[in-house]
C-alpha cells in the first residue's frame, strides 16, 4: 500500500505538537508535576517537530531524518516501558529517577531545597487517563510511531 509521505509526516508533526501539549497542560494547567523520566519522554515528541518541520523547510535528507525520527520514538517506547516498569514495580528506580543534583550544596541550601521542591517520584502515577498511566499510554503510542515511521523510510524506497 503507498501512501503520502508529507501528508504521515504533517500527522505526526501535529500530533506530536498536540501531545507536547497535553503534557504541558496536565503539567502547568491541572498542577500534576511531571518526574524525570516524564519530562526524558517528551524529548522524542520535542526533537520530531523540530526534525520533521526541517524535512518542510528544508526539502532535503528526507529518508535520514525521517530514520532519526524513527529511532527517537523507538527510544521513546524503550523509556516509556522502563517508566511503565518502574509504576508496576517490575524495575526499581535508577539515578534517573533521583530528582537530586549532583552539584554540591551546604546543609542549609539542601534543606531549603528540600522544602520547596515538590519531589514526584518515577513509580508514583499521578495522573491516568481512562485507567492508563501516562507512561502506558506514550509506550503504546511510541511503538506505533515507530511503526508508521518504518513505513514511511520503507516508502521513500520504493519511489527511488
């Protein structure tokens, strides 16, 4: 089956903007503060825009970028089921997951941070949606990113 290229990477473009989004809007609007593993899956959504508004821009490099976009969901999926893991209690929390700095801080500066920061924990949902967590949902629609983007490197071979 072929189909149009610029049309699935003007999808994934808008749903990628729509997600980013959402995430923002569950995070500034409803107050649910992301963990550091919330905030790493949305660098795949962040860096697709970024990339697929270049192949627009720019018209060239369309198969490489389109494949860097493909392992960026790719790795979006992977985190996204680790985080998954982690909610499920399947994987025990990494240095990840640890909302401390590594710099160093003198005793009263670690306790003044410690008051004001809101510490939202990598295993703790915060938010679901029709019963998912969060990370459920974005390892779903990671591999199905994924997916359609194989398809669309796929195609640009069969035009050649």
């Amino acid at each position: 089956m072929r189909f149009n290229n610029k049309f699935i990477l003007n999808s994934i473009l808008v749903f990628s903007i729509l997600t980013l989004s959402i995430a923002y809007f569950i995070q500034y609007v409803l107050g649910h503060q992301p963990c550091n593993l919330c905030l790493i899956e949305r660098i795949p959504y962040i860096a697709a825009v970024i990339l697929i508004s270049l192949i627009f821009i720019a018209n060239k490099y369309e198969r490489v970028i389109s494949s860097v976009v493909m392992l960026l969901f790719l790795f979006g999926a992977i985190v996204s089921f680790y985080h998954f893991g982690i909610e499920q209690g399947f994987f025990s929390e990494s240095l990840v997951c640890d909302l401390g700095n590594n710099k160093s801080l003198t005793k009263d500066e670690l306790l003044n941070q410690l008051k004001n920061t809101k510490v939202v924990s990598c295993k703790d949902v915060t938010f679901r949606f029709f019963g998912l967590s969060l990370a459920t949902i974005n390892t779903i629609i990671s591999i199905l990113l994924s997916g359609i983007m194989i398809k669309v490197i796929k195609n640009y071979g069969q035009n050649k």
